[in-house]
C-alpha cells in the first residue's frame, strides 16, 4: 500500500473539515432533523429490502430455468430433453408477457373476491411507489416482478405430467389460458387485496399461504393430474422401458430448485427481515428431512435408496414446506419435511403404479399431494410466536393455527385446497377441451415414436 | 485364416489386449455390444418403476490369425478374459476364406 505522507495527510482533513467561506451552515430544528433521519432510515430499509426481493425474483426466475428444465429434462428419454427444456424455457418468455399485459392485473389489483380487475393492465399504475397493501417498502415494479416468477414456475411444473406426448403448440396454448383461468383467480382469492381466501386482507376465509401451497403447487399438481387422465399415456407405457436418459441432469436442476427455493420461500416476507429468516430457515431444514425421509422409505422398500429418489424427496420436502414457510418453528419444519418425503414417495413409488395413470414426471405425486399435506399442516403448526402480522381490533396477535390453539384453522386450510382443488379441475378440464378443439392435444403417434424434439423443433440434443 | 470373435466383460478388455500384445496379436476390431447369456441381469427402480436390465454392457473383439497361430491366441485371449464368474462372455471361432489389404492389395495370411 502506498503511504500519504503525514504533512500531506493533515492538509487534507484540515481542507475537508474547513467551512466554505460565506456559507454559515443553515440553522436545522430538531422536526427537521427527526424527518431527515426519518427518511434516511426509510431509504436504508428501502434498500435492503429492495436487494433481497430482487435477489430473490432472480432465484425464482432460476428455479424454472435451469432449475426445473433440468430436473425434468433428465428424467425423459433422450429424443425428448429439448423438447421438455422448451416447455418451460417458453413459459419464461409467454408467461412473462401475459403478466405485463393483464397476468398481473388479474391477480392483484383490487376486483371481486375471486379475481382482480383490469386496473394494472398494461402495468398501469405499477411504478417505483411501494403498493403498501402488498409491501410498504419496496417498490411497487419489484412486488410485480417477484410474483412474474411464480407466475412463471407454476405453468412449468404442470408439463411434467404431458411430458413427452403433447404437441408445442397445445402445450403453449394450454398454458396461456390456464395462467388466465386458474392462476390468476387463485393467486387474486389467497394474496390479493379482498382475496376471498386472503387473511391478510380482507378475506371472508382468513387461510395461511406463505408462498404458495395452494397457489402454486395444489394448482399445478392436481391439473397436472388432469393432464395426465385426458391426453391417456404415452405409447408404450408402462410395459417398454422409459428410464430417464440422464439423472446426473436431475439431480443438477434438484439442487437448483433447493437454493431457488430460498428465494421463493424467504422472499415471500418480502423483506429482508426475521420472518425470511425463519422462511429460509424452515425451507431448508424441510427439503433436508425430506431427502433423507424418501431415501429411508426407499431403502426399506426396495433396499437400495436411490438418488433420484433423494432428489425428488428433497423437492417433496421443498414443496410441502412452502405455504408453512413463514407460519412455523424449526421443528415443525423438519417434522413437515419428513412427512412429506414418506407420503409423496407413497404416492410416487406405490399408488401411481396402483392406480395406472401416466403422470410421466410426477407433478401430481410431488406438487399435488405435497402441497395439500403442507396447506393442511400449516393450519396444524401455524404460530404467531413466528408471524404476528395479523393482529385483532384490540392490537394482539391473532392465534395462527392449532400450535396456538386454534384448531378451526384446519377447516379453513381444508376449504382453501378443496377450492384450489376444484378450480384446478374445472379450469383444467375446461382448458384442455377447448385447445382439444382448436389445436389438437397429443402429437400424432409417428412424431411421439421420433421424438418431441425433432417432431416439434427440429433438433437434437446430443450430436 | 480364422476368425476368433470373443464377447468378453468390459472391465477384462485392458487385460486381454495387453495378453494379446504380449503373444504378437496387434491387430483387433472392438465394438461396444449388449446381450446375455447364462448371467441374470439386474433389477432398476426409478420412482417405483422397476425395469429388468438383462442386456449387459459386454465388448465383442474381432480377430483374424493365421491357421498356425489359432491355439496360442485363443488360450491367451481365454485365461487373460476370465474371471471364473457368470458373464465372463463366450469364444467363437470360424474359417475365413480370404483377407485383402485394402492399401496394397496383398491377399491371404500376408494381409493380416
């Protein structure tokens, strides 16, 4: 390091610490000084809380690609990893639009209980100032842009189940309508102002979704299930063999979604508070306990505990967690972690077989049934010790779920599911028969035989 | 002339190609084959979904060597390939009619 010379070094601080000649400073009164510091302390929370949702928007944005085209891609046969890439690759792009145009519109300005108005169209409205219904210290454009990305994951994680037979072209039209039909109502009746489900807002049934059990994962679980049942299995299944061409792949997009989901679950505070802290907390320990409650299970099963099975547990895990993330201790955390590696290998490993449907990639058996176990315990664990944002007439918190006492909060997480369960299969079914009609659902049986990625893109992926 | 072809265990292919190498057998075809013949395969579970892989990773060798040279390969090739186990693979052996050297067109044993 160079060294000022300490002569040199003393002019400086003298210069630096001299008054401007002709300029006495300006006389400040206490009010004054109590604004300025009011509003330095404002920018400074504005700060820090604008770096982390940010932060997390991109980790979200990251969970569908790499994250999800990964995971998924791995698991399908070699001649269609391209093709099961693009279908969630594309949705980064269309969803994207649709949000800016009325996706975001729909879903969060304020309209009846089950869906929002046309009042942020074109993004009308959603500048730099905070919406404090929302987050009082963010701007607006960074709650927007936070949303998009889970606007955008969910879509992408219904292709798992369509995986390797549904024309581009259905699979894109399908996934438009669907984040108009059922995303955005579902997303308006649990986070929107006067949301129908919404207990932070003006909600005629207060439920508890931190980050998206219902939203994002009943949603795309069980109209993956749906998607499954109407377009029939794939050619060949399940007597020829469809092993996954290449888990290493997998297990890649698996560990993208596990740190993703650190913005996805810790982000929803939307702050850089202590409640993302106890989110991030509680997301990891979930996705731990539930690798290691999946590979338990396998093992004793089959007597091998194999990775995809650790992987797609830790995702269980990940899942299940997600609408508690914010509600519950670390303890509980773990307990839901493991719990749902246990009951979504059940569902992968067993009832799937047992009841013969194709849902090739496991969306229903992982998000469906992950995402109804982790609503239904968030109702269960839920604790204002951890969350008191919800506070009654009198300025107490409100007591959360059956940790506190209130055991009636399970009935309500019920309602929540049975309504994102039944939305999902209407608008699904709905969805499907329409794009049925127009565009024709399932690629001809040649192009399923060749493959997705040259039937529909023209290309391979190893050359 | 005669043609041995060996179906042997991949992890045996470096042991045999040094045996052969030891012997003055340079010349050989290599290709990468699947099948089975008494050894069971082995049980895959993904997700539940069991899949029985009973066509192995094998490598087949291709070799052509004088009538003379025949017995000294094929024990060479044999005790070098062995491991005493299921799957060790097989040992064919067929008569050629004719080798041609492709770059000068030499014919019979001068060719090989």
């Amino acid at each position: 390091m160079r060294r000022i010379p300490g002569h040199l070094g003393c002019l400086v601080l003298l210069w630096m610490s001299w008054p401007a000649a002709g300029q006495p400073p300006a006389p400040e009164g206490p009010a004054e000084k109590i604004a300025k510091l009011e509003a330095a302390v404002a920018s400074a929370q504005t700060a820090g809380d604008n770096a982390w949702l940010l932060t997390s928007s991109a980790l979200v944005l990251m969970m569908t690609g790499p994250g999800l085209a990964l995971f998924y891609g791995g698991l399908v046969r070699r001649k269609n990893v391209l093709a099961t890439m693009m279908q969630s690759f594309i949705l980064m792009g269309a969803v994207t639009v649709l949000w800016a145009l009325v996706g975001y519109s729909l879903a969060f300005s304020e309209g009846t209980p089950f869906l929002g108005s046309l009042k942020y169209a074109f993004l009308n409205g959603v500048g730099l100032e905070p919406n404090a219904d929302y987050a009082a210290t963010i701007p607006h454009q960074t709650y927007m842009v936070f949303q998009l990305m889970f606007a955008i994951i969910t879509p992408a994680l219904i292709t798992g189940a369509f995986a390797e037979r549904m024309k581009f072209s259905a699979m894109l039209l399908f996934t438009v309508l669907w984040s108009l039909v059922v995303y955005s109502p579902l997303a308006h009746m649990v986070w929107g102002k006067g949301g129908y489900l919404n207990a932070f807002l003006g909600g005629k049934i207060p439920t508890f979704d931190f980050a998206g059990g219902t939203v994002v994962h009943i949603s795309s679980g069980v109209s993956a299930l749906v998607c499954a049942l109407y377009l029939g299995k794939r050619l060949g299944y399940p007597h020829e063999p469809m092993k996954p061409h290449n888990v290493v792949l997998s297990v890649i997009g698996a560990c993208l979604l596990w740190v993703g989901w650190f913005g996805f679950n810790a982000g929803s505070a939307v702050g850089a508070s202590g409640l993302a802290t106890s989110a991030f907390v509680n997301t990891h320990f979930a996705s731990a306990a539930a690798a290691l409650g999946w590979s338990l299970a396998e093992w004793l099963r089959n007597g091998k505990p194999s990775v995809l099975g650790a992987v797609t547990g830790c995702v269980a895990g990940l899942v299940a967690i997600t609408p508690a993330s914010g509600f519950v201790k670390p303890m509980p955390a773990l307990l839901i972690g493991f719990l749902a590696g246990l009951v979504c290998f059940v569902a992968v490993s067993i009832l799937k077989g047992k009841l013969g449907y194709d849902d090739s990639l496991d969306a229903f058996g992982v998000h469906g049934v992950g995402g109804t176990l982790g609503a239904l315990l968030t109702g269960v664990f839920g604790t204002n010790a951890i969350n008191n944002a919800l506070k009654d007439s009198s300025g107490h918190a409100v007591a959360l779920g059956l940790a506190d006492g209130n055991a009636g909060q399970i009935l309500n997480q019920l309602w929540a599911a049975l309504i994102s369960w039944g939305l999902a299969i209407v608008g699904t079914l709905v969805i499907l028969k329409v794009v049925d009609l127009v565009l024709g659902l399932r690629v001809s049986q040649d192009e399923e035989i060749e493959g997705l990625d040259l039937s529909q893109h023209g290309e391979e992926a190893y050359n | 002339m005669k043609k041995i072809e060996a179906i042997i265990q991949p992890h045996k292919l470096e042991d045999v190609k040094e045996a052969l190498k030891g012997i003055g057998v340079d010349g050989m075809t290599i290709s990468d084959v699947r099948g089975h013949g008494r050894q069971k395969g082995h049980k895959e579970v993904y997700r539940g979904q069991e899949y029985t892989v009973d066509l192995l990773p094998k490598v087949k060798l291709e070799i052509v060597v004088p009538d003379a040279r025949l017995d000294q390969t094929v024990s060479a090739l044999g005790q070098a390939a062995r491991t005493g186990k299921l799957g060790d693979g097989k040992i064919f052996i067929s008569s050629i009619d004719e080798a041609i050297r492709i770059r000068n067109s030499d014919r019979g044993e001068g060719a090989l």
